[in-house]
C-alpha cells in the first residue's frame, strides 16, 4: 500500500507542476490524464486508507468543464452522485439514493446542510470556485463531524497558490462564456497576489440570460440565470509550516422563479412565477502546521455557514437558517499510520419569519461531541480504518420545548490486497444522528399541540462491500451498499428510510486518451416498502439505474482535443398508483484548443442533449405524479468558453 501511494503522489506531483505552468488542458504526463481523478485523490491527506474506499474524487477536467455550468456537470462522471431540477437554486443531490442533507457537506472544512424551503437547494455551490471535491458514499469516519449520518461530502475552494506559478507574485484569469440555449453569458475574474508567506485571491463571477428550452422546444418560465457569485480567501504559511486560512464567500440567486422553484410549472390554477431571492454564505477560519510530522500535530477549524430565503408572494415568506461550527483536532503521526482524535461543536438554528402574518417561529439544535479515528496500514496488502464519537445535543422546537439526546456511533473499513491486481474491501458504521432542524418554511405546521417529546432521536447503520481491480491502464471496481435511517424525521412523525443497490465503473487510459464508465442502482424505502418521492422527502429518492460515460481524447493536432459523455437512465418501475420513471439518455460533445503559442489561452466549444432530449433527471422531484410538471433540463445547447490566464 505504502508503495501503491508514492506511485499517486509522483503522479500528482507531475501533474501540479504541468498544470501550475498554466497547461489547464487535458495532460498525459507518466501515466496521469486530466479525467483521471487520481491527481486529486493523491491531494487527499489520507489517500490510500481503508475509509476511503469508496470515495469518489473528481477528476480535473470534469471540474474545469464545470465552472461555467452547474453542481451537475461537477458529477456527470459518478453515477451514484445524481443531481436534479434544471437550475441552480432547485438542484437536490443524491449520493447513492441519500439526499445530501443526510450527508456531512463541507466547504473549506466549514460544516453546510441549512435547511431552507424544500423547494430549493440546501446546497447551491458555484463550480467556478472549487478547487477539489470528494465524495465519501456510505460510511464516514468519525471526523467527518455530526451528522455525517450516511457519508459526506468535501468541497475546497481554489487556493492562491493554485493560481500563481512558481516565483510569480501576480497572477489570476478570466473566463467568458456564452450558451445559445437561454442566451446565457457568464463572465468571472479571478486574481491572486502573493508577498512572501501571505497570499490573497478575490474571484467574482456574474451570470444572466433568459428562460431556457426544454429538448421538446417548449420554453421553461423560471429559468433564466441571475446569479452573483464571490469569493475572498487569505493565505498565510510561515517558513515553520504553520498555515492560517481565511475565507469568504456568497452565492446569490434573485429571480423570477415557478411558484414551486423546483417544478416545471404550477400545480394549482393561479400559480404564477414568483420572485425568489437566495443568498448563501458561508465563512472559514483554519489552522494546521504543513510541516508536522510526529505525535503533536493540531488543527483548528472555526465555521459559519448560511442559508437565507426571501419569497415576498403572497405571505411575506422569509426562512434563514445557519450553522455555526468549531473543531480542535490534532493528528498522532505513528509509524503504520495516522490517530485523529479532538472535539467538536455545532449550532444549527432554522427561523420562518413573516412580518404580514405576524408569524416568528425558530428551531435550535447544538451539538457537543469527542471523536477518534485510526486509519492503519499493518501490513502492506492491510488497510484497516476504525472511529467513534460521542455526541451530545439540545433541541429546542418551535414552542420553546426543549429536548436532549446522546449517543455513540462506529465505523470500522478494511481493505485486503488478495493479490497484486486484487483488493477486497467493505465498511460498516452506526451513526447517531439526533433531532433534525426541519424546513423552516413549514414551521407553522408544529405549532401547539405538538410535543416534541414525541420525536426520537435518528440513527443510522450502513454497510459497504466491494472490489477493486487493476491491471496495466484498466482499472474495475464496485460494491454494495446500504443505508439505513432510523427515526427519521418527517415533521413531527419518525419513520425508517432505506437506499441499497450497486455501484459499478471502470476507467482506462491509452496514450492519448482516458475514458471513464459509472453505474449505479439503487432503491428507496420507507418503513420497508418501496416508496414516492414525497414519502422520502429529504431523505432519499427512487433514482433506479442511471450510469455516466465520458471520454477524451487528443488529436493529430497540437493543442486540439476532443471528447465527450453520455448521462442515462433506464426505465423504473414505480409502486402500483404512481406513474412508472421513463429511461432517457443524452449525448454531450466538447472540442478544446489551446494554441501552441499561446498556451494561456484556451477556447472550448461544447454541445450538450446533442439530440435535443426532453427529460428531466432521475434525480428531479416528482416524474411519478401525474399532476406535477418536472422541471426538465435544457434541450440542446451550443456554448463557447473562452479563457486567458496571466
């Protein structure tokens, strides 16, 4: 194993010097290619350990691809990650059938998951500012903070050091894009300075356009792009290693939107589009030491993350949620491996507030908790990785009750090398999840004489096994999982939430080329049956089988490439009453240049639903029910990126 992760870290290091020279187009250098998320996963400070398993990293290019599109296109690659509705605000993600809020999701170390109107997303991340993401299905080691119930997701935001080239003080880019299908322009700067250990970078992005056309030739109303996107981030790295990191950043949405922003078009007669106005914060404090190496290595992170949505039609609607997080943690460097043990704190707090109505309704949930993680290589072909924490919480409801919990929870992972082409792997954990904070826009619905005494604390247990196979450039692998919620909650009743299924991929190289091939099945049930979307809501949805293909490939011609994807779905049978899922697949296209001589720049032309598709995405809400308009993605699209780097 220790050799397995020197061969990813040469890699990786090829790779950061080629893309650090300003070469962002695909590389093959040594075996590494800019769809191969390898790169990535040799950044991952315990690349390589048994609970990383079945961590999902995204590749380069899929990241560069995105930041002039959407949290979909940030997971075209990974079936098992599927992102619904059509526009950034509505757009729910499911990791293998789990909604995300089950998840622990994290940006720059700071904990995210405001619970908002369930009509929109608790999750709008704008691509265009991410540096790495990582998705950990299933089991999530004990670090990974509460309520990392079934797995977690890692977003890191571009760093200074990212954008400047070794010696350079000044540096930055721009990108200009334009796609005909809605007449959307998008425009962001990036800088970034450097004065010997400080480092700064500021990054906006403006994005505007009309209402897009469904691949039917119908105009969506509720569409069009208004989105305002920031980020500011200080760097400070002392020549002793000692790292300080601020940042800042806010994602605004303000637009006129379906009456339900996540449906394709009204339910009820007089529905009308409605203005929403979104805005999302969130605000990073951290410390580590780079340079440490023995048993006295802390870190310090300190959080605020915020969800804020105003619909002043027809009742004043305002519903802010927010939480505020602390982590001391420090990491035992031992000889077989690494013991991460510390405390952590959150306070999450949710409020509906409607002045017209005379309506102020709040929910506070704070959380203590201990935690340890062991992640362990005994023996060269033996990864082991096991954790638990403790947590404490204080629920106080919308009728001023107040309620306490506690509970433990567990994970173990181990992975076994059977042979050189060979490893087994598998993981199982028990997590306490506690009293969640609900929608805030449906406060009204548990005023007296609702108890919250009557709500049990949520736990959930997950499983995980699977197998990874290599030989020369093709690399197989896959697994079973479950998860399981139990008391769930569903507003003021608990109920149980299942997803199993399968996860499938395989990726090969060639010397001038790198594809990638995802499957992933799952199914949703509560309290035991198969169930609807609205049943699981927030928690799960019936996604079936959707798989992802992508490849890409370099040309006789210096500096040109060319490639492509296919997102699918197969048909799903529905419970008896509900409308079956129809299967769709859709076909995207890309060519990329950048010139010989001018190798700061580069042009890409892209053609998505090649075929002008009408379909929403499996993981939209409401395909089963015959009264609901899904919000169906965009038909085919032309766009053209440009961008200059200096």
């Amino acid at each position: 194993m220790a050799h397995h992760n020197m061969r990813r870290l040469l890699l990786a290091g090829t790779a950061a010097a080629a893309l650090g020279a300003g070469q962002a187009g695909a590389q093959e250098l040594e075996g590494y290619y800019e769809l191969d998320p390898i790169y990535f996963e040799a950044r991952d400070p315990v690349s390589g350990a048994a609970d990383r398993a079945t961590s999902m990293y995204v590749s380069g290019l899929e990241l560069e691809r995105a930041r002039t599109g959407d949290l979909k296109d940030v997971f075209a690659g990974i079936a098992s990650v599927s992102v619904g509705g059509g526009i950034p605000i509505a757009q729910k993600i499911f990791v293998n059938g789990v909604d995300m809020l089950n998840l622990g999701v994290t940006v720059d170390g700071t904990p995210q998951n405001n619970r908002a109107f369930h009509h929109v997303t608790a999750n709008a991340i704008d691509p265009g500012l991410l540096e790495q993401v990582r998705v950990d299905a299933t089991v999530s080691p004990a670090d990974a903070g509460p309520y990392a119930l079934a797995g977690s997701v890692v977003f890191e935001t571009v760093d200074p050091d990212s954008i400047l080239e070794d010696g350079r003080k000044f540096g930055g880019n721009v990108r200009l894009s334009y796609g005909d299908n809605g007449e959307t322009f998008q425009r962001a700067l990036t800088l970034a300075g450097r004065s010997g250990g400080l480092s700064v970078l500021g990054y906006a992005k403006r994005a505007s356009g009309e209402d897009y056309d469904s691949g039917a030739g119908d105009t969506i109303g509720g569409t069009a792009a208004d989105l305002d996107s920031l980020l500011g981030k200080v760097v400070y790295e002392a020549p002793s290693g000692h790292r300080f990191e601020l940042s800042a950043q806010q994602l605004r949405d303000d637009a006129l939107r379906q009456w339900r922003a996540n449906f394709g078009g009204p339910v009820n007669p007089g529905e009308t589009l409605r203005r929403y106005e979104t805005t999302r914060s969130s605000y990073s404090l951290r410390y580590e030491n780079t340079m440490a190496t023995g048993l006295w290595d802390p870190s310090v992170r300190i959080g605020y993350s915020e969800s804020d949505v105003i619909i002043n039609e027809p009742w004043d609607s305002n519903g802010l949620s927010w939480t505020k997080s602390a982590t001391l943690q420090n990491t035992f460097n031992l000889s077989m491996g690494t013991v991460d043990a510390g405390v952590d704190w959150q306070e999450s707090f949710g409020e509906y507030d409607s002045p017209d109505n005379a309506e102020y309704q709040t929910e506070t949930s704070r959380t203590n908790g201990i935690f340890a993680q062991a992640r362990l290589t005994p023996t060269d072909r033996l990864g082991l990785s096991f954790g638990a924490r403790y947590d404490w919480q204080t629920f106080e409801g919308v009728t001023g009750k107040e309620v306490s919990h506690e509970g433990a929870s567990a994970n173990l992972s181990a992975s076994y090398k059977l042979t050189d082409s060979l490893t087994l792997r598998g993981g199982v954990s028990s997590v306490f999840g506690g009293v969640d904070i609900e929608d805030n826009y449906t406060f009204s619905l548990f005023l007296p004489p609702f108890d919250y005494g009557t709500l049990e604390a949520s736990r959930a247990r997950n499983a995980t096994l699977g197998f990874d196979w290599e030989r020369g450039a093709l690399k197989i692998g896959g697994e079973l999982f479950v998860s399981r919620i139990e008391d769930a909650r569903g507003g003021s009743d608990n109920f149980d939430f299942e997803s199993r299924g399968f996860n499938l991929g395989a990726t090969y190289g060639w010397d001038s080329g790198f594809a990638r091939f995802t499957l992933s099945k799952s199914d949703a049930f509560v309290d035991g049956d198969r169930t609807q979307s609205y049943d699981a809501l927030d928690f799960g949805a019936p996604l079936g089988t959707v798989m992802a293909f992508e490849l890409d490939q370099t040309t006789g011609i210096d500096g040109l490439r060319v490639g492509g994807g296919l997102d699918a779905a197969l048909d799903y049978e529905m419970p008896s009453g509900l409308d079956d899922l129809d299967g769709y697949a859709v076909v995207n296209l890309f060519a990329e240049y950048v010139p010989p001589r001018f190798d700061n720049m580069t042009v890409r032309a892209e053609i998505t639903n090649l075929f002008d598709k009408e379909y929403a995405d499996r993981g939209t809400y409401g395909g089963e029910y015959g009264d609901v308009t899904t919000l169906k993605e965009p038909g085919r699209t032309v766009s053209l990126v440009a961008v200059a780097r200096f």
